[in-house]
C-alpha cells in the first residue's frame, strides 16, 4: 500500500544523508521538505522549503516551527523521517500528535553522543537511529549501519 512520507532535513549534510535514503521509499509518495533553496527533482512528490533556524535563533525557530506546520498539515503524511535537524525535529513532534509513524536517523557528524534535536527525538519516537555504535551503546538509539 503506497504511504505518503514527509522527507525532512536541514541543508548540507543532513539533507545529503536524507537523499541517499530515498530508495527505501521508492514505492511511496515522497514529500521534501529542507531549508534548501534547490528545487524538487524526479525522486519525490513535491518540495517544500522552509525557514533555517537553531535552537540559539528564537524567534526564526518559532517561524521554521509555523512553516513545518503548515506543510505537515498541506501533506498529512503517514510517516516522518528526518536526518535532522530543527524543521524535522519539529515533524517528528506533529507526527507523534497525530498518531502517526516517526524516524528519526541522526547525522552522521555525531560521533560521540546524539544531537540536540535527537536527543529530543528519541524521547517521542521509538524509531530513533544512530549511525555510530558506541553512541547506540551510551545513549539508546539504534544502531543498523552507517547511511554515507
């Protein structure tokens, strides 16, 4: 049965982490959703862009949280996947609201311990992924492999 899936990742190497996840859904209707300027290609339904915030950038946080929103409610996906980092943070949250499916695969740049946002994620979703042993090991996430 084809989901919609709502794709979500910041820019640069979340993003690229993201993209190389696609073939796992190529039976599905994919949305991205990034902070990218690029535009959609072949591989997913639709694009959406997104404001670019931290977690020290308040104010342009409460504007990627309204943004994510508008979009989560324009797709009403049947799963969130994120390689993070704020914008699919705050999917995975509307995912867990609404009763429905939320991955979240932490970047690869975090060696040693989770991410912020994963850490976050991890308490609201029981499919929460690290791509390091040892930080399976120390923080709880699962460990299946590396995606880059």
């Amino acid at each position: 049965m084809k989901k919609k899936v709502l794709a979500v990742a910041s820019n640069g190497g979340h993003l690229v982490q993201l993209l190389r996840l696609f073939p796992a859904f190529s039976e599905h209707d994919v949305t991205l959703v990034s902070t990218s300027e690029d535009g959609p290609d072949e591989r997913y339904k639709s694009y959406y862009m997104v404001t670019d915030s931290n977690f020290d950038q308040k104010i342009k946080l409460l504007k990627t949280a309204a943004d994510t929103f508008a979009v989560y409610l324009k797709v009403r996906p049947d799963i969130v996947i994120s390689t993070g980092a704020a914008p699919g943070l705050f999917c995975i949250l509307y995912a867990r609201m609404f009763g429905k499916k939320a991955i979240w695969v932490d970047s690869i740049a975090n060696t040693e311990k989770l991410s912020m946002a994963g850490r976050v994620a991890l308490k609201f979703t029981k499919h929460c992924y690290t791509q390091w042993p040892a930080v399976s090991k120390e923080s709880g996430p699962f460990y299946l492999g590396a995606v880059v």
